[in-house]
C-alpha cells in the first residue's frame, strides 16, 4: 500500500456525515474532529466549497464508498477504483471506506447495499475482492457491516465471525456501524448482539458509525433519519467500554434536525462514549481479548504490504491497541497463510445465487429456494423507497408539478422497471420519460431536459 497512511496517534474524535443540505450547519458545530462524504457524490476535479473550507481548517475528510460492489461475484471495476483514488487524493484524505456488500449482479443494480451470503464460500471471493481494492487505493482501506433486512439461507457463520475474518484475511480495517449491528440483532434474531462483538477483531477499528432507525412491522430500518435509540447508544457504549475509538460518527440522510438538534444528538453520543470510556476500579481490561471468535486463514503472503499503524486515541490514559496484536493495514494476524479459494468455480456460484435474489428483488422474478417471502417482501419495497428518495433529489420541480402524485407514479413506475445502469441520474430520467407517457396532456409539464 502506498501513498497517506494512518499513523500512530491518529485521533478523529467525533464526527458528522457531511452533506449539502447541512453544509451550512456542519461548518458552525463545535468540536467535529472529521467528517464523512459519500465518494460517488463527490467530483475530485470540483469539490463542493464547504468541504474545501472544513479541509483548510485541518478537518479530516473520509471518503465513504457505496458502489464498488465488494461483496458481489465480479471483481472490483477498475474505473471504480480509480474514481474512489481520486476523490482520497483530491480529499487528502486519511483512509477511505466502503462496504461488506454486494448491489449489483451484470445489469441488475439495487440501488443499495445488501447482505452477502456469510458462507466460507462467499468468503474467499469476498477477500480476494477486497484486496484488490485496497492494492489499488492510495490510502487504508475500511469496511462497513450492513443493515440487513433479510438473510441468507445457507449461512455458515455469525456475522461476528464473517466480518471478524473478512477484514483479518482481507487484511483491512474495521469500520463499525452499530446502528446496523442493531438491524442485524433485531432483523436477523441475533441472540446476543454483545457476544458479536467479541467476535468482532476490534484492534482493526477505524471509526464507529451511529444513526437512526425505525421498527415497522417487526422489522428495524435503518432510515438515518429518525432520532437516535437507545438500544444503539447502549450498542456504542458496549464498544466503547472494550477499545479506545478512534473516531465515532454521526449519520444523517433526511429530515435534518436543526442546527440545536444535531448539536444535541452529537452531544449525546459524546456522552455515551465518554461515560463507557471511564474506568472503573476493579473492572476487567477493556481491551480484553475476544475468545468467542472462530480462527481465521491469514491473509495470503503473495505480495508485500507496507505496514501502518494502527489509529489510536488517547482517553483516560488507555490505547486503542490490544497487547500482542498488529496493526490493521499492513499486517495480517500469522505468519504463515494457507491459499485463500475463491476462484472462477466459486465466484460463478455466488453470482448465480446473488443474481436470483436481485432478479427476485428488483424485477419480479421467482422467490429462490430458502428465502423468507415476508423478507424478500419488504426487502423489494425498501429498495423502491430508496429509489424514490434518489430519483425526487434529482427532479424536485417534477415532485412539484406531480402534486402528491409522485410517489404513487414513482412505484408504478419501479414495479416493472429494475433500476437503469448509470444510478439515480439514469433512474430519473426514465421515470421522467414513463411519467410524460402516463400523464396524457399534463405529462406536457414534464421537464423536456430529462425525457
């Protein structure tokens, strides 16, 4: 790995996911050590004034990746790549990070991140897929656990255990959402999301990210939209209490507070932190190490990898390292590594079952074998809503002209339309098109510049 690295001492403290909706706001916030933007939202030949001002004040900014489709069968797209490497060196940017997901199969694209199959399988195409992403990056690399709605029928592992060993073999760092902790334990009947995390290799944390969600029909969505809850603070106090963090953020997507209102919500999980972070006397190491983790197969030794230190943070006279262990960028967990599979044989297989879940998702076909049609179900229509929320931002005035008809339209439309290649522009412009057929003589109105 070349290029920025994180070195030792690297501290981001607390943090907000910037946006341009809240540019403004996030610019007169008191103590944000960093903030967050999503990679494919950013030009790095233009980047938006406000992050260029938080940039020149000494504000870490952190690509956050959401399409390089690192969980899917097909290796990572080069052109992909080179864009996220660029945003990092346009950004000066200290790592960057994406997911442990997959959202597209060939032509089929979701629009969003879903859960990949957590088999042995999966695995080792999963890890091969990330390595070549973080040999092609300027910077460290940091991967996110999901939110699932739904899983998979054939799981071999805890998620604990799949991400545990993803990011030891992939040899990168961890950056944990405990909001989707929180959707895994709720959605998937994690019995105990506690025991997760000691399967989880927190001397590998990069950052922690908090948010939102919402219960609905027995199901938590992870909306990054609704006010913080508890069982998610209660989540960022138990990493808290186990590791010094690095860095922990705040995620908001829609129906921004005021500027009061996010002050309050980053003030309340500076609280949570800072309360688990105390030491107590007579209490166990918060760093203890995690015995409920499965082995894992080091990374493979076929090329060499500079090594980088660990971010660390000093709270209270603690360090984020554990004893005996090495730092998350460079260094795999043995010496010695047995050949990770995930070869064409296997890469065909997961696309094959990732292409029927999409096509049953996306484009109405058959349920696979094993799958909850409930949770398909609500999966499918989650994936609209997303779509819906993308294509609106895109053509507000349209929303406008709709009158209240639009999200009606827009469902109309995405029930027989999967998402277009090309992402929410694209998605735009064909509903413009099915908008100005359907409408007759109002679909006049339709803005001509999309059709």
């Amino acid at each position: 790995m070349t290029g920025a690295t994180t070195g030792a001492g690297l501290s981001l403290g607390c943090g907000i996911g910037w946006r341009p909706e809240i540019d403004a706001v996030i610019a007169e916030l008191p103590e944000i050590g960093f903030v967050e933007v999503i990679a494919e939202n950013v030009d790095p030949d233009r980047l938006p004034p406000g992050l260029v001002e938080l940039r020149a004040r000494g504000v870490p900014v952190i690509p956050h990746g959401v399409s390089l489709n690192l969980g899917g069968a097909d290796r990572p797209e080069r052109p992909r790549l080179a864009r996220l490497a660029a945003v990092a060196e346009a950004l000066g940017a200290p790592l960057v990070s994406e997911h442990m997901a997959f959202c597209r199969v060939g032509a089929l694209d979701s629009g969003h991140l879903l859960p990949v199959p957590r088999t042995r399988e999966a695995l080792a195409v999963i890890v091969r897929n990330v390595r070549a992403a973080r040999a092609a990056l300027p910077v460290p690399l940091a991967l996110e656990n999901v939110a699932p709605l739904l899983g998979w029928p054939a799981d071999e592992l805890t998620e604990g255990q799949f991400v545990g060993e993803l990011v030891e073999r992939a040899d990168v760092g961890l950056l944990l959402d405990v909001a989707n902790l929180h959707t895994a334990r709720v959605n998937l009947g994690l019995a105990d999301s506690l025991r997760e995390l000691d399967e989880l290799p927190l001397e590998r944390l990069a950052y922690v990210h908090v948010a939102g969600g919402v219960l609905r029909h027995g199901l938590w969505h992870d909306t990054h939209t609704h006010p913080l809850a508890g069982p998610v603070l209660d989540l960022l106090a138990a990493v808290a209490s186990r590791v010094d963090l690095p860095g922990f953020l705040l995620e908001r997507d829609g129906a921004y507070p005021s500027a009061a209102g996010l002050a309050a919500e980053l003030a309340q999980i500076r609280a949570t932190v800072a309360s688990a972070s105390r030491p107590t006397a007579g209490s166990p190491s918060p760093n203890r190490p995690s015995p409920n983790r499965a082995p894992v197969d080091p990374p493979s030794p076929d090329r060499a990898v500079a090594a980088v230190a660990v971010p660390a943070v000093s709270s209270g006279g603690r360090t984020s390292r554990r004893p005996g262990r090495g730092s998350w960028a460079g260094r795999g967990r043995a010496a010695l590594a047995r050949s990770t599979p995930g070869g064409a044989g296997d890469r065909r297989k997961l696309g094959r079952a990732q292409r029927a879940l999409l096509a049953a998702l996306v484009a109405g076909a058959p349920l696979p074998a094993g799958f909850d049609a409930g949770r398909v179900e609500a999966q499918s229509a989650a994936l609209v809503e997303k779509r819906l929320w993308g294509v609106a931002h895109r053509l507000p005035d349209l929303v406008d002209q709709l009158d209240g008809r639009f999200p009606h339209l827009f469902r109309d439309y995405a029930a027989g339309t999967p998402r277009p290649p090309g992402g929410s522009l694209a998605d735009a412009r064909a509903f413009a098109a099915f908008a100005a057929r359907h409408l007759g003589p109002a679909g006049a109105a339709v803005p001509g510049r999309w059709v």
